[in-house]
C-alpha cells in the first residue's frame, strides 16, 4: 500500500508544506495546537517519513554497512554487536549484509550499497580482487575499513589480529603436548586469514626442524559441515599413519571435526588433539571444550567502526591506520594431553 505524501498531511491538516516539515524536523517550532493537528494527519493517512530520500538530499546518510563473510558464523555476530554498540552512540544505524562467502554476491551488496550512499562500510572480503570496487565507493566519498583483514594499503583503514602468530601459538603449543604430526584443517586458501593461520603454524615447525610434519586438509568453506568433513579425510589413512592433532582454521571448522571423531569413536584429546581458531563462546560450551586461539571479535567491531566514524567525518584528510590486535592462546580439555 502506498504511503500517503507529505503534501497530502499539509492537505489534511490545512497548513503549509514548510509547517509540515517543521513538525518532522523542528517541532519546538510550531504552535502545540498546529503541531497536533498535523500529527493527526499523519496518523490518519499513515504517513511514513522517506528517510532515506532525506538523508540522499541532505548528502549525510546516518547509516552504516557491515559485510561479514557468513552471518550464521558467531565470530561475526560479536564483531557485529561491537561495531553496532560504536555506531549507535554516534546517532546512527548499523546494517548487516551478508557475503556467505561468495564474491559476486559481495560485489552486489558494494553495488547496493553504493546506491544508498551509505555513511561507511565496514568489511570482511571474501577474497582478493575486491580493489576496484573498494576504490569505487572510495571517490563516491564512502570510506571502507577492513575488519578482520590486515591491509597495507594507503587508502583505507584496517583492523585486523596477527594471524600468523595465531597459528604459530597454536602449533607450539601442540608441539610442547609431544604432537609430531599434525594436520591443519581449514579453507579456501584465498581468504588471507586462512592462509595466515596456516604459515604461523608452518613456521612453528622450524623451530622443531626434521621432527615434525603439517599436513592440510584443505576446505570448501569455513563451516561446521566442511569441518565434519576433513576429519573423514584425516582418518582415511590407516592409524599408524594419521595426524595426532588438528589446527582449524576457525572454530566452526573444529566443531566439525569434534562432531565426526566422536561420532567415529576417536578420543579427543588422547587419539587426536583439536585447537580452533576465535574463541566463539561455543568453543568452550563444546562437549569436549575447544582450545582455541582467541580473537577480541567486538573490539575488532568496534575499533573499526570508530575508524570509520572518524573518517567519515575527517573526509579526505584522513590519516589512515591499521590496527593489529594480538591473538592469545587459550588451552581448553580439546588439547590439553601430553602424548608420551
Ligand atoms: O574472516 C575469516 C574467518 O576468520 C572467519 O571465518 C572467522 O571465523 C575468523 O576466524
């Protein structure tokens, strides 16, 4: 149903275009008897303000977008409350798209975005080649901030945890447990945080040259399902010849592997030891509790946002910078198992 027009209240309740828009923007302004009678008309006609007609006109959207990699992940529903909790104290609203890790996908959300002149974006890309549209929103005057992503571009903020420290944690820690093989479960490779984790655990190893081998167990995705099944893939060899412990890549990719060597009758932690990757509160809820390397997922929120506000306003003299927050190990029963 169409909603009635702001001519029609002024129509309604008798008074001019300018007292109407007074009402909605100014309404100290105008006399309480006036006032209620075109609040009247607006009840009567359910008229509703086209605010973003409004904020396009005034060149100052109040509104914020997020694309986070997989919505259904609860690493980025904590990114998400921080930078809600940031944009909101600055008067203004946050939205949430959705990439699920698709890149035409991600591209059409930057395309709708772009058309709403949104304030700012905040993003996780999928993947590389992304630039040219980051670039586009850039001359529209949108500022971009990446979330969860280091970058050493010029051109736009970041925020983002040492990666290749996360995995150099999580593979010291297994190799002290007495672990030699160890295998590293996560994907695709051409998300940079996947393929960060990955190196960090990589060099740990040097520190233990000859002795001790990573294999990978490459993914489709960073799901549950695609963790569930790796696991299948790890214990296809026989098991004299199967990796006693697992990195993932996240910590959805270690539920998944926990649900499939339980459900094959593998004890976790003394056949094969799980660490994950964010430190979701799932993770320490799991039936065996997940070690995981922990990411501060609202602060990362937040800190991005509040870059972004700071841009927004700065305009194209903005000095831009890129946060890196450090990971911490935290040992949980999934790993905490010395192998004799
Ligand atoms: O951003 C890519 C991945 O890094 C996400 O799946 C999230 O879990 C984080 O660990």
């Amino acid at each position: 149903m169409a909603t009635a027009s702001i001519k029609e209240v002024a129509r309604h309740a008798g008074v001019s275009l300018g007292t109407v828009s007074n009402v909605l923007n100014r309404p100290n302004t105008v006399a309480p008897a006036t006032r209620q009678r075109v609040l009247d008309a607006i009840a009567e006609l359910g008229y509703v303000r086209n605010d973003s007609a409004r904020q396009l006109r005034a060149g100052r959207s109040r509104t914020v977008a997020i694309v986070v990699l997989d919505v259904s992940n609860p690493f980025f529903t904590d990114v998400v409350r921080g930078a809600e909790q940031a944009v909101e104290e600055a008067g203004m609203m946050l939205v949430v798209c959705n990439s699920g890790e698709d890149g035409a996908r991600e591209r059409r959300h930057l395309e709708l975005l772009e058309e709403q002149r949104v304030r700012g974006v905040l993003i996780t890309p999928v993947a590389h080649g992304l630039q040219p549209d980051l670039e586009r929103l850039h001359r529209r005057g949108i500022p971009v901030v990446l979330v969860d992503r280091g970058s050493g571009q010029a051109s736009r903020c970041s925020v983002a945890v040492d990666d290749v420290l996360g995995g150099r944690l999580a593979m010291t820690h297994l190799l002290d447990r007495g672990h030699r093989h160890v295998a590293y479960a996560g994907g695709p490779f051409s998300i940079p945080q996947v393929a960060d984790r990955h190196a960090g655990a990589a060099a740990a190893l040097d520190d233990h040259p000859g002795t001790a081998d990573l294999r990978v167990a490459t993914t489709p995705s960073l799901t549950v399902a695609a963790g569930r099944r790796a696991a299948e893939e790890l214990l296809t060899p026989p098991a004299t010849d199967r990796p006693t412990a697992v990195i993932c890549a996240n910590d959805l990719i270690a539920l998944g592997v926990l649900q499939h060597l339980t459900e094959q009758g593998v004890r976790v932690p003394d056949d094969v030891a799980i660490v994950g990757y964010d430190d979701i509160e799932f993770a320490g809820a799991a039936a065996v509790p997940l070690s995981s390397v922990r990411q501060p997922r609202e602060q990362l929120g937040r800190t991005a946002a509040l870059l972004l506000l700071e841009e927004a306003e700065t305009g194209p003299t903005h000095r831009h910078r890129h946060v890196v927050f450090q990971p911490e190990l935290v040992v949980r029963r999934s790993s905490d198992h010395r192998r004799s």
